[in-house]
C-alpha cells in the first residue's frame, strides 16, 4: 500500500485499504483529539462508507463519541448500516434525533429497520416521529416480525408487474418510476390480479428481450416463496441451495410483501458462521470497541461452567488418588490420554455442527453418521495406541503400563467420535443450539472417560 499522507490534494494513495493503514488511523486519532473537523472530513471523503466504518472501528468507544460531535455529518444512513451495533450503538448516543432521522430514511427499509430496531424505545420513538408516514409504516411493519426472521429481514421496496404487460411496458414503466425504484435489484417479479407472484424475471433477460414479448412468455416460476416467519437461517440455506440472486416474501394470503435479496443473506451466513464458531470457543461477540467489563460478563459464565467440568474430572482423579502415589508414572501419562480425546472429540464435533448447519446430516443418514464417527474415533485409537504404547517402553520400560495406556488410548478416542456426534444431535432433537455448549460437554465426557479408563485399568492390571 501506499504511504499515507495528509497535504490538501492528497489524504491516502490507497483509500480502499485505510483501516489496515496504522499512520492513516493514528492521524484520524490525532485530529479527533485536536478537534479538526476540517481535517477529519477530507480524511475520510475519499472512502467508501464501508471502507469508513471499517476505519471508524479501529477507534475506541470515547474517540468514536467524539467523532459522532464533532462531524456528525460523517454518519450518513450508509455509514450507520455499514457499522458493527457496538460501534453503532456508541455513536448513535451522540447524534441528534433529527439526524438520525434523515440518515436513516436514506436507507432501504431493510437497512432501516436494522439500524432501528437496536435504538432503545426512547429514542426509536423520537426517531420514528421524525419520518415520513409511508417509511414509518414499513419501519413499525417489519419490527414487528420475531427477529432474525425473514420479516425482519425483508426489503419492502421491490418492483413487480403483472402477466400481461409486454417487456416494454415493464420498462417504460420503471423508467417513469425511477424514483421509486429500490437503489439495487435483480429480478421483476412478476404478479396476478391477486397480487400474488406467479414469476420472476431476471433484469438482464428483461433488458435483452423484445419490447413485444409478453413477460408470462418471459417468465419463469419462482423457486422459492418465503413466508415472513421462516428463520433466517433457513432462508440462507435456500438461497444457497438453489443460486438464488433474490427471492419473494408473501403474507398468509400469498401476497408478494417484499423481498429478500442476496447481500443481506451474505451478512446473514456471516453472522450464523460466527456466531456457531464463537459458541464453539464458549464466548459472545466482543467488538473492539468493548470494555473489559463486558468481555468478562460475556465470558466468564462459561469459564465458571468449565471449571465445574474440571472439578468433575479431577474428582474422578482423586478417586485413584493411591494408584498415582504407587505409581508416579501414571501421574506424567494421564494427560496425554484426556488431552487426545478431547482433541478427537473437538474434530468430531466441528464436523457435526458444520453438518447439521449445512443440512448435510438428518435422520435418513445419522445412522451411517454416528458409526462412521465411531470407526473413525476407533481407528485412531488403534494408530495412537500403538505409537504411545512404544513411548511408554521406551519411557518406563513397563509392557503392562504400555498395554494399560494403550486400551485406555483406543477406548477414549472412540468415546471421543461418539460423544462428539451423538451431544450435538442430541441437543438439536432437544431444540437447543448445537454450538453453544457441545464443546463442554465433549470435553467433560473426553476427560473422565480417558481419566475413569487409565486409572481405573491401571488399579486392576498394575497394583
């Protein structure tokens, strides 16, 4: 990247890449702190609104309030959307209703109703009575769908015709209406008298095909239709299966209500990826902007839950507390068994929660699934129980240590596949979330099965 620098014709070579930039996010430190909104403003002029929230994210908490006062105008509609909600929420407590007002209109009503609904009802209220009847409407419409649901995730602006126009009706039509249009879409869908969509056009067939060409000739039927109450998940599982580029929203009455479109669902794959991936690790979201106070209410709850797990485990330990005092070698060689299968269980778990997200595993094949995970959990166990077999020998010179180490070896790596399919499908038959905390139990049933089969094989065969 090139060198940044801050004359009056040149703020960035590369504007693109300014929140990887430290010299260009030191400057921005700098000019909030010295109050130069003139500075501040032709800093960021030349990004683009997602390359500006990106840059403002590198800021703490206090230099983004003070940003928010000092160029409020930086925090258009756009910016706000493009924000991450604890940065979006820091800054929106600087800004005045009115403001926020306007910005927020800019938006399409998707975009709007996310920035909205994390106001508190306070200030939604205030801001909500600055807009105009018809946003306020689509705004208080989608709020009221269940989040992370289609409704709330729907853009209310679509542009639909019915059968029986001919493609240059459609586009004359558009053309006379440009100002309604939505600001990006990909398909006209296309409607009955019912106003229920029958089909749907992608814009670049419309736009190659004949004036004369009825659409219902032009057509093709929708693959999917999205009822408001499907969760979102689901939704991006369908837009993935079938190469979707947007799809209809229809009421009870099968109505075309809006649409779903495919940067929305892109974020919504974004959000569902991380989220399983920071359950799995037992933690919350902790943007930059987070104070230590909340990232250690986020995730302290789950190092106390494993440290009720520990203190099971080491309770069995305690169990066999005079086989260890008779033989110290079991002392330096049980960990080694615990901390494989909790590695073997982990493998396996990160393969059934991306499985059973991806749709891949369901009740025709868990069957096939769950001994797969098993043999797989067996086999390894055989492989390392050989290898760690001859490390005791050659450790300890004591075949009945090496034999004791390697079955508890083999029965713990296959405890670990099978634990690590079987918790998570049991927490999906249960209507539990698979990722939350699969991961803690694996590693509880890894660590007193290793310890419970080591040390209990070791009392009967060693002492």
């Amino acid at each position: 990247m090139g060198e940044a620098a801050f004359d009056d014709d040149v703020l960035i070579d590369s504007p693109a890449r300014a929140d990887t930039d430290p010299e260009f996010v030191a400057n921005l430190r700098q000019a909030i702190a010295d109050a130069d909104d003139n500075l501040v403003r032709r800093m960021l002029a030349p990004l683009h609104e997602a390359d500006i929230a990106d840059v403002l994210e590198q800021l703490s908490a206090s230099q983004q309030g003070a940003l928010a006062q000092l160029s409020p105008d930086i925090f258009t509609g756009e910016v706000l959307a493009e924000l991450e909600p604890d940065s979006r929420e820091v800054v929106m407590e600087y800004l005045d209703t009115a403001h926020l007002a306007a910005a927020i209109q800019e938006l399409d009503s998707d975009d709007a109703t996310e920035v909205v609904e994390e106001m508190d009802d306070e200030t939604r209220a205030a801001v909500l009575a600055e807009f105009s009847e018809s946003d306020r409407e689509a705004v208080e419409q989608s709020l009221s769908f269940e989040d992370e649901t289609a409704g709330r995730l729907m853009q209310r602006e679509f542009v639909a015709a019915p059968e029986f126009w001919s493609v240059g009706h459609a586009l004359d039509h558009m053309r006379n209406e440009a100002d309604e249009l939505p600001d990006k879409f990909h398909d006209l869908f296309v409607i009955d008298t019912g106003f229920r969509p029958v089909g749907e056009i992608p814009v670049c067939r419309l736009v190659s095909a004949r004036r004369d060409v009825a659409l219902s000739d032009l057509m093709e039927a929708p693959r999917i239709l999205v009822a408001p109450e499907t969760d979102q998940e689901e939704v991006a599982y369908l837009f993935q299966k079938y190469h979707l580029v947007s799809a209809p929203v229809v009421d009870d009455a099968g109505r075309l209500t809006g649409m779903l479109t495919l940067d929305d669902i892109v974020h919504v794959i974004q959000d569902e990826n991380k989220e399983d991936l920071l359950a799995l690790a037992g933690v919350n979201e902790a943007g930059l902007a987070d104070t230590v106070y909340r990232s250690v209410r986020s995730r302290a709850p789950w190092l106390l839950v494993n440290l009720a797990t520990a203190i099971l485990a080491s309770g069995v330990i305690a169990l066999f507390e005079g086989a260890i005092s008779q033989v110290v070698a079991l002392a330096v060689l049980m960990p080694i068994v615990a901390s494989m299968g909790g590695n073997a269980g982990t493998q396996s778990l990160a393969v059934a929660v991306r499985s059973i997200a991806e749709r891949d595993l369901t009740a025709a094949n868990a069957v096939r699934v769950i001994w797969r995970e098993l043999a797989t959990g067996f086999v390894n166990g055989i492989i390392f129980a050989v290898v760690m077999g001859l490390v005791t020998v050659l450790w300890f010179q004591d075949w009945g240590l090496a034999a004791v180490i390697a079955i508890a070896m083999v029965l713990n790596l296959a405890c670990a596949g099978l634990s690590g399919i079987l918790i998570p499908l049991a927490m999906v038959r249960s209507g539990a979330d698979p990722a939350v905390a699969s991961s803690v139990f694996v590693t509880t049933v890894t660590d007193v099965v290793g310890f419970l089969a080591f040390l209990g094989l070791a009392t009967i065969v060693l002492l």
